[in-house]
C-alpha cells in the first residue's frame, strides 16, 4: 500500500493539462453547487444545473482516476 506522500505525489502533478482540467471541473463543480444553495433557484434551472454540477464531479473524478493510473509505479518483474 503506497503511503499518502507517494498517493499525494501521484496526483500533484502541475506540469500536466489534465491536472489543472481535474482542478477546474472540480472548482466548477463546487461553485455550482454553491450557487444553487445561495441562491435558491426555480425548479427547472436548479434541475439543470444539479445535472451539470453531477456531470462535472463525474468527469473530475474520471481524470482523477486517470492522472493516478498514468502516473503509477512501474514494477519490474
């Protein structure tokens, strides 16, 4: 089991346009689901915009999983 330097290490990784794209989504995510709590809109807008904050943690956790898998250890065998 790796230790959370090395899962952190795995993740962290600034140089890479998939990091930053998992940041944004992310961010995105975050801030429509704090839109919708502030401001409280109609039922049809709060529905879109639930499925597009879904839709983003969705993606965000795909590239997540991406940027962990592309970056694994090799092992030599």
């Amino acid at each position: 089991m790796p230790s959370l330097t090395e899962a952190f290490r795995r993740l962290w990784q600034p140089r890479r346009g998939l990091f930053w794209l998992m940041l944004a989504l992310q961010l995105l995510s975050s801030g429509i689901v704090l839109y919708l709590q502030i401001a409280d809109p109609p039922g049809g807008l709060r529905l879109v915009l639930s499925l597009m904050a879904l839709v983003d943690a969705v993606l965000a956790w795909w590239l997540t999983v991406r940027l962990w898998r592309e970056s694994a250890p090799m092992t030599s065998s």
